[in-house]
C-alpha cells in the first residue's frame, strides 16, 4: 500500500492542506469502490493508498489566518513514504511566499524523502519550499504566474517555466496557482497507482466542475439525452433533429413524428422538461460539442455542419447550453482529453521539442510570435526573447493579448487594412505599422504574417516575425526630406 503524507506547515493555506486531506481520502474510497481487486492492477499500479498528515512536531498546525488543525504525526515519524504534498502558504504582508528559513527542518525531511525515492509535490507557493529543499536545482518547475520571478530570484539554479500548469520532473511535481493542490493530488494518485485510478480520482473530484449544464455533461464523444434513454418517442425524435437541416423546426418535428405540435410539447415536457425549440437547440449543441472535440473544424463550419443557420444563432446557443464560447469549450475538451494532470509533465519524447525549438527562437535576431486562431480574439501563445526586447513587454504582459494592443490609439494606418483581409482570407502578408513600445515610444514594425495550417490543411496558428525597422525609416525619411529641399532650392 503507498503512503502519500499531507505536509502540515505553519502559515500553510488552510483550505489547502485540508482539502488535500479530504480529496485523497475521498479518491481512495472511489478508487476502492470503482476498481474490484482483480482490476487493481490493470492500470499498472498499486491503486490502493493510505493519507498521512504530518506536521513539523506532531502539534496541530497553524494556518497563515489563524486556524489550526490536527495531525496524526510529525515529520520525524514518518520513516517511509511515497509521496509528500506540500500545500501552499498564505502570502506575507507583501504579498510574496514567507521566508521558507523558518522551514529548514521540514525542507531537510523532503530532501531526504525523495532521495529515498518519494515523489514530492508543491503546490503554488509550496513549491518555494521545494525550492528550500535544493530540489528545484536544474529541474524544471512552475509556480504561480505572480510569485514567478520571485522564484527565480530566490533560486536562481531552478529551471523555471513560465505559465506552465503542472510539471513532474524527475519525481519533483510542481503547480501552479492557489488551488494547484487538486491538480497535483490527482498527479500523485496517477503516478502512484496507475491511469485508471487517476482517471476515476478525476472523474469524481472535477465532475461537478464541467463547464457544461443541462444534460451536455456525458462521456466524451458519447451524446447525452436528458430524460428516458429508453423513451422511444426521445430517440426518435433526437435521431430525426440529428438528420435535419438548419430550416428545421419544432412543426417539422411535429410533422416528422406524426403528431401535433402541442402533443410534441406535452411529450418533450413530460420526457425531459424542454420545449420543442429547447430540444432541437440541445440536440445541435450536443452535435457542436462533438465535433468540438474530435475535428478541428473552424467554428463557423462546425455550426453548419451540426444544423445551425448561422454562425452566431450557433455561439448564443453554444453559450446558453455551455456557459462557454466554443473555442473555449474546444480548448477545454482537449486539456482534459489529455489528462489535466499530464499536461505539462516534461518527459524526454516529443514534449523536449517545443522546449529546444523555443530556446532556438529565443536567439533569433527577430520577434517572433504565434496567435492561436481559435481562441476569442486570436491571442499571442508564443513570443521569443527578441520581441520582448523590441517591445519592452515581458512575456507575463503578452500571452494571452492581442497584438494590436501595441498599436496604441494609433489605429488609423493603411497597412492594417490590408492586413486584415490577409488574416481572413489565411493568407500571408508583410506590412510595416506604427507600434508602441511599454514606455510608449514610436517603432516602425515590419511584420510578416505566415498561416501554419496542419497536414489536413486546417488553419492552426499564425506565425508573426517583427523586425525593428526604425533606424531606416528615419534615414528614408531623412533622405526623403533632403530631396524635397535640394527640390525646392533647384
Ligand atoms: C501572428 C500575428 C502577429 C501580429 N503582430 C502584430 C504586431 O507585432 N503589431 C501589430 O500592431 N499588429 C500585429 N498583428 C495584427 C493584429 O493582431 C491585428 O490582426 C490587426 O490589428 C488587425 O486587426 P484589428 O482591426 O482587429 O485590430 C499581428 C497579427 C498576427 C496574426
């Protein structure tokens, strides 16, 4: 049986290392309940666990507001175990992690813990305990997007990514932001005993958690129906709304199944609470949602091909039924089709190409960004070393924006016409604009816009490289007011 110890430290978040506590010992009766013990194996591990809380001296601990809690140990007892969860600390005054010398003792006790071969996770400003630790020490790790430099600062030797969720290097898992602790419970749970009893720790623990209301909720991939399954006038009526076109309506429906309009209402209330044009939305989104998942589809065609007329009576139901915008929903379905708590894990495949391809961009003499199309607004997800440089933004300030927030109020230009046909058209285009740097001085930009579309020819991302054209617009301009004089003079 693996022992997983919850660490119990002064000034600890409170809602952090009880929840740890009450998660992992909820996971382990799903798990126990779920998995019959012949089956216990079959994800490749031990699904069976023990939850330990620890604290420096096997005195209650105090949490950063006050509370304190009891523990059933302290660190000095537990000789053996398999991993250790740090849960985050309440910030000091300042706002930053505390001061983790108080700590030395307790940072001593992971150290040789995971020496011995435990996994050790931190979560958000846990992870500065690590760091306290030396096991942050040329691993890469993550922390809160805020305490980010501070933890670079603090140790310097630790390989710090940027925005990253969750990493598990070399059996140092680190997370990112103040409820991180589910994440790296789940992690600790997977690692230890095996995909199908993370699977089942996720599903119960982030279940109600799904963005989704009303009956979209379901397996992936399998469409749910609110109500009988077994209602025969349902199916029917799901299947023929499935096979409809976006002309269709409730009368149709009526028509389609043989009965009146107002029998379709009484029967649709009875089975599942909706009216007709309810019924026939849900079915369509739950389409969408499909297709959201499994194609990479632009939006406006996915909306066509689930039945809806147009693109935006397509997004009003989407949200009405989700609470989401599709392409969030898309992004969503993918982080958790992957694993949510694997996401981030560095592993030696693949996942180490993204990682030398950024360092090799970093050394480019350009900028060089990458806005995902899918998302709300096309945001930056990528910009190198050089556009930060070029930009005086730090990459914290860029993720996640627009680029024409270096535009300023200057938005009057001609080559932004031009460029945005480019764009909707997914084509590519060089223009030179006026951007503004973060201490609002002028730079013209030449920006090269190239569409990266996949092997089906999907449109992924678009590639940006911006190049500091300043210096030679002076001399032109220069030049140019140095003819019109000769000119004039002549
Ligand atoms: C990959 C990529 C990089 C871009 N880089 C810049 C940039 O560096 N500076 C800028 O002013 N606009 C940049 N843009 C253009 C803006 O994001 C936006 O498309 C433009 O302002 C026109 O759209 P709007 O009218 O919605 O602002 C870039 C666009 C893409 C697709």
């Amino acid at each position: 049986m693996h022992k997983i110890v919850v660490a119990g430290l002064d000034g600890c978040l409170g809602s952090a290392f009880l929840g740890l506590t009450d998660l992992l010992t909820l996971a382990r009766r799903a798990i126990g309940g779920a998995l019959p013990p012949s089956d216990q194996d079959s994800g490749g591990g031990d699904a069976d666990f023990c939850v330990v809380t620890a604290s420096a001296t096997g005195r209650p601990v105090r949490d950063g507001a006050g509370a304190t809690f009891e523990v059933e140990t302290s660190f000095e007892e537990v000789t053996t175990c398999d991993a250790v969860i740090v849960p985050s600390f309440a910030p000091d005054p300042n706002g930053k992690p505390p001061d983790m010398s108080a700590h030395a003792a307790a940072a001593a006790w992971l150290r040789r813990h995971h020496s011995r071969g435990a996994l050790i996770g931190g979560c958000g400003s846990g992870v500065f305990l690590l760091g306290e630790a030396g096991l942050l020490e040329g691993r890469r790790c993550t922390t809160s997007r805020w305490h980010h430099e501070e933890l670079k600062q603090r140790y310097p030797r630790a390989d710090t990514a940027w925005g990253a969720r969750l990493i598990d290097d070399r059996r140092v898992v680190t997370a990112a932001g103040p409820l991180s602790w589910i994440d790296v419970a789940l992690h600790v749970i997977r690692t230890l005993c095996g995909p199908d009893a993370g699977r089942i720790a996720a599903d119960f623990t982030l279940g109600e958690s799904a963005p989704a209301k009303g009956g979209i909720r379901g397996a992936a991939y399998n469409v749910s129906v609110l109500g009988d399954s077994s209602d025969s006038f349902l199916s029917e009526a799901e299947r023929i709304v499935r096979q409809s076109d976006a002309a269709f309506n409730a009368q149709d429906l009526a028509r389609a199944l043989s009965t009146s309009e107002r029998t379709l209402h009484r029967r649709l209330k009875q089975a599942c609470g909706e009216s007709p044009k309810t019924f026939i939305d849900r079915i369509r989104v739950e389409t969408a949602r499909m297709l959201l998942e499994t194609s990479v589809k632009p939006v406006k065609e996915l909306a066509a091909s689930a039945g809806f007329i147009d693109e935006a009576s397509f997004r009003r139901a989407f949200r009405r039924f989700t609470d989401m915008a599709p392409s969030a929903y898309r992004v969503w379905a993918k982080s958790k089709s992957q694993d949510k708590a694997q996401m981030f894990s560095v592993r030696k495949d693949s996942e180490i190409i993204p990682e030398i391809l950024t360092t090799i961009l970093d050394t480019c003499v350009n900028g060089v960004t990458l806005t995902d199309p899918d998302l709300e607004d096309a945001p930056i997800v990528y910009a190198n070393k050089r556009f930060e440089d070029i930009t005086g933004y730090s990459v914290a300030e860029i993720i996640g924006r627009n680029c024409r927030f270096l535009q300023g109020q200057d938005r009057d230009q001609e080559g932004l016409r031009r460029l945005r046909e480019a764009i909707s058209n997914r084509q590519a285009i060089e223009v030179t604009l006026r951007n503004y740097r973060k201490d609002g001085a002028l730079f013209h930009n030449k920006l090269n816009i190239t569409p990266l579309f996949d092997a089906q020819g999907q449109l992924i991302y678009f590639l940006g490289v911006q190049y500091d054209v300043t210096d030679q617009i002076r001399a032109e301009t220069e030049i140019g007011d140095l003819k019109a004089k000769l000119h004039s003079l002549a």
